[in-house]
C-alpha cells in the first residue's frame, strides 16, 4: 500500500497526503468541508526531523472543531486505510465527491441524535452485526429503521415520560403481506450513560467486515447530523427491562382512509404506554436468522 501521511499546516487544518507517482495534475476539488489538490510536489518534514519530499494528492479537511474532525477521520481512516483500496487520483475524486455529498444531505437536530441512539441500542442486540447492518435503511426518511427478509422494524425513541411516537400510515398499516414490528424505547438522560459517538465506536469495533464498517459509519453520519461528534447528550434506558417494548404494528390503532380518496402522507401520534404487547419476543431473537 502506498504510504499516506497525516499533516497540520499553519491553520491548523489538517491533510492527509496520499503519496502518488502520477504526473497527471487534475482539477482541484474545493468543497466546504473538504478539499483535494492532485498530484502536487511537496515537501515536509516530518516528527523525527525527516525531511520528505515528492509527489502527493492532499486532502485537506477545512474544519478546525474537534469533534467535528473525530467523525470526519474515522470515516476516511475506514475508506482509505484498508486493503484493497486504490489512491489513485481517480479513486481519491471518486471517495471524496461521495464523503462530501455525504456531508451536504446532513442536517442538525436533536431528534437526529436521539433517534440514531436509539437505532444503535437495538442494532447491539444482534447476534451477528455483520449481517443485520447489511439490512439498515440507508435514508433517514426511509419507512422503516430495518427491512429483513421476514419482517420490517421500526424503532421510535423518546426521552419524554410518556411512549408516545409519531407515525406514517405505511408504518402502521404497511402495503404488503409482511409483519412490521415497532421497538418503542424510553430513554433517559444521564451521566452514566453514553453519547451517540460513543455507541457509535462501540458498534463499530463489532463489524468484521471493513466495508460494512465504513458503510456503517456513513450512515451514522447521515443519520445523527452534524451534531454526531458535537453532541454530549449522554442516554441511558429504564432499570429492570421497563426501557425497550416490542410492538407488532396491526395491533396498535391507526386512522383509516378509504382507497381513491388522494389523501397521502399521512402521520399521527400514538401513545403506547396503556398498551400492552401482544408478542412476547425479544429484540435479540427478531435480529438472529
């Protein structure tokens, strides 16, 4: 593998120089967060007082906030660092345009942490991570958390004291002779308790497979928003099991609307707290197959 070095400047921005004996220079890419000059002639000296010098494509990260850069390099650490990967400038442009298209669909919301907490919480319960991962929607605006090939989960979290979540019809009410299960999660802010990150890190030292890994970090990423590395909320579930009840969907109430009507996007509130499951199953027993 070609040798990458990771440089500060005098901005404090940091680069990754990926070293490269091709002479062709192609345009730079310069991106808000990110920014890639290829094939340039550089010279730097390094901890020990080694003075380097040759041909390198750099990326430099345009962000000085550090957690901020905690999530930017462990996502480049599993894209670029790992067998089988090219440092081409082809395969560079190609990473770092879908790293940065990455970074333009992230939005900022609390509800964005709590609700990727929540999905992690459940994704620790399976037995083999490696292959449940492989099922986790890749959008945030998907209608379930995990398609697999018998069922669809849905995981609604909330720090409130009531199990109330909000719902689209398609979530309840699903177009297809499948089961949809619904893993409704109280949690609790406490010190003891662990960041989005942190899970996030946890998980990911789990997953065998280092494209899976990288894969999974991504989502992370679109999933918890920019705040995944800024965030200290800290979250923890009930004592004693009361935290986690799982729900199978055509047993909780839902509006009906008749066919031909044109009413779509329908979504509503359900407060499950009353209501008891009619399954007695654990999350570890619907992510094992």
């Amino acid at each position: 593998m070609p040798k990458l070095w990771l440089s500060v400047d005098s901005d404090l921005h940091p680069s990754l120089l990926f070293e490269t004996q091709e002479a062709l220079v192609k345009s730079n890419i310069e991106l808000r967060s990110i920014s890639v000059y290829f094939s340039r002639y550089c010279s730097f000296e390094t901890i020990s007082a080694d003075v380097k010098s040759g041909i390198y494509t750099i990326v430099k990260i345009n962000e000085c906030e550090i957690e901020t850069l905690q999530v930017v390099f462990k996502l480049l650490e599993e894209v670029f660092i790992r067998e089988g990967v090219s440092h081409s400038n082809r395969e560079i442009a190609s990473i770092i345009t879908e790293i940065a298209d990455l970074f333009a669909h992230v939005t900022s919301s609390k509800g964005d942490i709590i609700g990727l907490w929540g999905e992690l919480y459940i994704l620790s319960f399976a037995p083999n991570l490696d292959r449940v991962v492989k099922y986790w929607c890749t959008s945030k605006t998907a209608k379930y958390d995990l398609v697999l090939p018998d069922f669809a989960l849905e995981v609604k979290s909330t720090t409130n004291a009531k199990r109330k979540h909000r719902f689209s019809l398609e979530q309840v009410r699903p177009l297809g002779e499948f089961k949809v299960y619904i893993a409704s999660l109280l949690l609790v802010e406490t010190y003891s308790g662990q960041t989005a990150m942190e899970l996030m890190e946890l998980l990911s030292s789990k997953i065998q497979n280092s494209e899976l890994r990288a894969s999974f970090l991504k989502l992370c990423m679109l999933k918890g928003g920019v705040d995944l590395g800024r965030s200290s909320l800290k979250l923890g579930t009930l004592p004693e099991g009361g935290a986690l009840v799982v729900f199978e969907s055509k047993d909780m109430a839902a509006p009906e609307v008749k066919l031909g009507t044109g009413i779509e996007n329908v979504r509503f509130d359900i407060d499950l707290s009353n209501l008891e499951s009619s399954i007695a199953i654990e999350v570890g027993s619907l992510l094992e197959f």
